[in-house]
C-alpha cells in the first residue's frame, strides 16, 4: 500500500462546492463559454450527457430561486465566476437573475442518449453579438477540457480516459488498506477535515434553525423520540435540505459531490457529539467514511444509475461509525456488509429535496448496521449480492452500475427530460406546492 498516494487522493477529492454538483458543472462549463466569447448573448446551444439533462431540474441555485437545466446554463453565462471553480456562482445578483431568466428561455438543450461513458458530459456554445464562445466539461464538474472562441482553441486536454479503463488508483486500494492508513494518520495530517466538518454543519444547522426545504431535518431533530440515529439522521437530511434549497454556504464535497460529502460526515458529527467521543476518534472516522465513499462513486460513476447518496455515502458512514467506536477492521467489513443488501441499487432519479429523506433513511440503515457489528452480528459473505469479502462486495455493485443498470438508467432520463419541458420555467416555491 501507498500511503502517500492514498492521501492524496483523500485530499484531492474532498473540495468545496457552492451549490449542487449536477448543476454546477453545468453552470461551471456555460460560464467558461461565456467568458471565451463575452459579448451580448443572442442564443446558447448545449449539448450533455442524458444524466446531466435529465437529473439537475429540481434544485434551487445560490442567489436565486429559479430552477432548470436551462436556468443552470442562463445563470453560469450571465452571473458565472469562471476562476472560481465549484464557487462559480457566487457572484449571483437579484439583477444578474433576472437578466439569467431572459437568456434561459433562448437555451436549446441536446441530450446525448447514445452516449456510452456514465460520466459527465457538458459541451456549451454561447453565440453573442462578438461570435461564440464554447466550453467542454467532462468527467468532473470541474473538468474544463476544451475552451475556444470563435473556433480559435484556447484550451484543449485530453479527457481522461482512466475510469473507463479501470486505471483510476483508487480502484486499486482495498478497504483494509483505507482502514491502516487512516488509523496510522496523525493529528496534522487529518486537520483538513475540521474544514468539512465546518462546511457541512453550516449547512446543517441553517436547516435546523429555520426549517428549510420540506422540513424533514427540522422535524426529526425536533421529533419526541430521539436517539443519537435519530439525531444523526436529522443533520444528514438538513444539511443536503439546505444545499438542495440553494442556501448560499459552500458544502464539502466527496468525490465531486456534495451530498455525498454531507451524508458522509455530518452523522458522524452528530454522533460524536452524542457519544463524547473525542475529535480524533472524528475525524479518523470520516476519513474512512469519505475514503470509502470515493472509491464507491468512482466504481459506480460520476453521474450514475445507481443513488451515491443512499449507496456510497451509506458505505461510508457504516464504516467510520464502526471505527469511531473502537471498532476493528473485522467489524467495520461487517457494517458495511450489513449495509449493502438494504442499499443496494437503489436508482438516482436526480438531484431533489427528496434526496434528503434517502440520505436520512441510508444514515439510519448504516448505523444499525454498525451496532449490529459491534455486538458481533454479521450477515454472512456469498449471500446474494454479497462477495466472498467486502472488496468483492463494492465489485459487485460497481458492475452492476456500470453495467447493469446503464439501459434503464438512460430509459428514465428520458421519461425525466421529457416530462421536465412541459412546464414552463417556475421557481422553487412553484415547485413545493405542486
């Protein structure tokens, strides 16, 4: 094992995000175009990978309360910071928006239903009174791999063609691996963390002190049966109400996404507040539960078929809920081998405030499975989807996102962008009262 390859990775995946993931990277790639060309915009063509079509209708933007795959793409344009990343839209106005509404209804959207990558896919042509402007993102909501204007290349980058061919290192490392380095981590080395700690219990919070989105969060905390699971899964459901509800506070993303770097960590804050524990015994918990969320996400796909949030994110609070209490490497496989037949493919139909009462059910799956280990129970391997190991185990689910599920996915968005142009565009309020 490579433990200095493997922090890095740690590292490298976890970064903060201003907004839901899905429609970031598309608000990420318009404003690129935009900034290549800037300019009056006359009209705006995208072409995207059917997830990204399909799956980004039903979240509210910082800054505004509009929603739609067309309003991501208007407000990237007009409002966009293109050296800010994730952030992208911080720099959203009451008066950016409104121009942002104007330009969405000349947005022409291209879904890619033959597209054969479970990645993402954005390719944004801003047409202006000084040319066009184009941008290409592609396998992270990041990941700016073309930038031209007026067909002058101003950036090009291959794609990075490593998921696809099973070379990602993170494919490499097993789960015991994840489970000795974490444990040999020290103080400094896992300081980092407190930032997602920091991030995500902001968002948490917001939810619990104003009942944001549709009050799930609110209403479990605030419930008269309480138990730490109980609370654990109110801060997971609030923290993704308030970034599904376009609350202006960054989260701390994993993998790219930000509810799974909220489901992944903030039922570990709340039980180690419940439980006493110790801020190491935290933070070494959520950087196994983000280690193995990562190599989860990176097995079932960026933009997949299968929910991250109730799979990969489940996965990893078992496992660090298991460590924080002292557990061994023997009892955190068996958590998660509890986890995975109550998990296990259960399909993403898009980025939503429903997708909190998933996180919220996976987090109270996860951790019954990890007290069940701690007292000795386990199902046994080799039962249905269930592997020989663990390892074995998040095979098994990889392919059968990848693989398995990738005609059904692709059927669903579909049904998805078809029933999504129907309306006209609404805000989010429109949207909950429906």
């Amino acid at each position: 094992m490579n433990d200095t390859e493997l922090y890095s990775i740690l590292r490298e995946e976890i970064k903060p995000a201003l907004g839901c993931t899905g429609p970031i990277a598309i608000c990420f790639c318009a404003a690129q175009a935009y900034d290549a060309i800037g300019g009056e915009i006359k009209s705006i063509d995208a072409t995207l990978d059917w997830c990204m079509s399909a799956k980004n209708d039903d979240v509210a933007f910082p800054g505004s309360r509009m929603l739609g795959v067309e309003m991501a793409i208007a407000l990237g344009a007009v409002c966009g910071d293109p050296g800010a990343g994730l952030e992208v839209l911080h720099t959203v106005t009451p008066e950016g928006e409104r121009k942002a509404r104007k330009v969405a209804e000349c947005v022409k959207i291209n879904p890619q239903w033959n597209l054969q990558e479970l990645e993402i896919y954005c390719d944004i042509a801003v047409h202006t009174d000084k040319g066009t402007g184009r941008a290409v993102v592609s396998q992270r909501s990041d990941g700016l791999i073309l930038k031209e204007r007026n067909d002058e290349i101003l950036l090009e980058l291959e794609p990075d063609i490593s998921a696809q061919s099973g070379k990602l290192p993170i494919l490499k490392y097993k789960v015991k691996d994840f489970y000795d380095m974490v444990t040999s981590l020290s103080e400094d080395e896992l300081a980092f963390l407190r930032d997602a700690v920091a991030y995500n219990s902001r968002l948490a919070n917001a939810t619990l002190e104003n009942r944001l989105g549709a009050g799930i969060g609110y209403e479990l905390y605030h419930s008269d049966y309480q138990n730490y699971i109980t609370r654990a899964k109110a801060y997971a459901a609030a923290g993704c109400e308030a970034r599904m509800s376009g609350v202006s506070h960054p989260a701390m993303t994993c993998g790219n996404k930000g509810n799974v770097g909220i489901a992944a960590s903030m039922p570990l804050v709340s039980m180690a507040k419940d439980l006493n524990l110790e801020e190491m015994d935290l933070l070494r918990g959520i950087a196994l539960s983000y280690l193995t969320a990562i190599s989860i996400i990176h097995r079932i796909g960026k933009a997949p078929s299968m929910c991250s949030c109730e799979v990969a994110a489940a996965l990893g609070i078992a496992a660090g809920a298991t460590l924080m209490r002292g557990g061994t490497y023997e009892q955190v496989a068996a958590a998660m081998q509890n986890t995975i037949p109550n998990v296990f493919g259960v399909v993403c139909d898009g980025a939503k405030l429903a997708c909190a009462l998933r996180i919220s059910s996976g987090t109270g799956i996860a951790l019954e499975c990890s007290d069940l280990a701690l007292s000795q129970v386990r199902i046994a391997n080799n039962q249905g989807v269930l592997g020989a190991t663990i390892d074995d185990s998040i095979e098994i689910i990889g392919k059968t996102a990848l693989y398995a599920m990738v005609g059904s996915d692709r059927d669903l968005c579909r049904l998805l962008f078809e029933k999504r142009r129907i309306f006209p565009l609404m805000n989010f309020e429109e949207r909950q009262s429906q």
